[in-house]
C-alpha cells in the first residue's frame, strides 16, 4: 500500500517515512521550538526534476527545462521499483503541462561492477565540483557550510547572486530587472510554477501524498548590495 507514497527524511538518521496528512505547513518558528524539519526524499526529488528540469525556477527565466539522461545505480537496482520511483507513479496522470515541460524518462543502468552496500550511516558531508572550478568544495552537512566555515557556493543565495550577475550581463534579455525578493523572482517563473503545481496535483490524484513546502521564510532574502 506504501508503494510509490511521497516521504520525508529522518532528520538525524537513516531511512524514510511516508508524508502524514497531519505534517502541515512547516514554519520556522515551530522548527526553533523543536518540531522536526521535513524535507523529501531523493526519489521524490528525482521525479520532481523529471518534470520540472534540474535548472530550477531561476535559470528557467533564460534557458529551457534541462533533463537527466541516465540515473545510474551502484548496486541494488531493482528496474520496475526505480522506474515507478523516478517518474513511472505519475505518468498517467500527469497533464496541462506547458511546453517545453514534459515527464522525462531518463535511462536507468547499474555499474558492470557493483560494490557491496554499506549500511554504515552516511557520512556529515557532501562535495561538490563542476567542470571550471579550480577546487572541489566540502560542506559539513550539519551546518551547511564548508568544512572551513565559509559560505558554500551552492546556497540559495550564491544562486540568486549568480542569477542577478547574468540578468544584468546577458545580451538580448528582454526584462533586466530582478526583485529584491528571492522568492518573488522564483514565483514570477509562470510556467515553471505551473508545471511544479501540476506535478503535485499528478500526486495528489495518484492518492500518493501531499507534497511538503519547507518554511517560506527561507526564501525571504534579497540580492546583496
């Protein structure tokens, strides 16, 4: 019965649970006093992106919705369950999508040699690199910041500023101007939105959940000065 059911991580563990009715709307208020910060689980997110692109609302204001072509595994890749999990739960269900907007099915594959599955807990932090940096970046995962202290270059707001940098520098863009306000940039994305909301409805009609938002004070930020 819990096949395809949206969850939520185990904060400060391992493994997932199934979205309760009863979980809400999350405010950062009753995560100071205490409640339990819930964020999906990384299928889940996977067969958002397989919707909505992994560019993010931003850069869907310059650039069309951009598709994983493959998903590989290193090991215990069942096909059936990882198809049903990444994009195949909603696939009948899925409408009114604005074009360029689509479910993608992205090729699913296994290394040729799989390593055997560690179930030690997984470790408190993540590294991040793309083609053109000079250095890899480490981030504490409890803090979110690199293992130096710093600000990571992955944050919201290193995005945002990025994303101001290339509205004010992009030749041909028809509307330079870029609110104050991370979160009304991201919701004047019209299509983007659109197609974010029908994938939570695609969902909610599958009878697999409600999509949890975290707090929205999160995006209350603006562009640095």
């Amino acid at each position: 019965k819990a096949r395809g059911q949206l969850r939520t991580k185990i904060e400060s563990g391992e493994g997932t649970i199934p979205v309760k009715s009863s979980d809400g709307i999350q405010t950062w208020d009753g995560v100071l006093q205490g409640q339990r910060l819930l964020t999906m689980s990384c299928s889940d997110k996977i067969a958002r992106w397989n919707i909505v692109g992994i560019q993010g609302s931003l850069l869907s204001a310059i650039i069309e919705p951009v598709y994983l072509h493959s998903i590989v595994l290193g090991s215990l890749l069942h096909p059936e369950h990882m198809y049903r999990a990444v994009c195949g739960r909603i696939e009948k269900s899925i409408q009114g999508l604005p074009p360029p907007y689509h479910l993608n099915k992205p090729r699913l594959a296994l290394v040729t040699s799989a390593e055997p599955r560690n179930q030690a807990k997984a470790p408190n932090f993540g590294i991040n690199w793309t083609i053109g940096d000079t250095e890899l970046e480490v981030v504490n995962s409890l803090t979110g910041r690199t293992i130096g202290g710093q600000v990571s270059r992955i944050t919201k707001q290193a995005f945002f500023d990025k994303y101001g940098f290339l509205m004010k520098n992009l030749p041909g863009m028809p509307n330079r101007k870029v609110t104050k306000d991370y979160g009304e940039t991201k919701a004047d994305v019209k299509d983007y939105q659109t197609a974010k909301q029908e994938l939570f409805s695609a969902f909610k009609r599958e009878d697999l959940g409600s999509w949890l938002k975290k707090p929205i004070e999160q995006d209350q930020f603006g562009l640095v000065e």
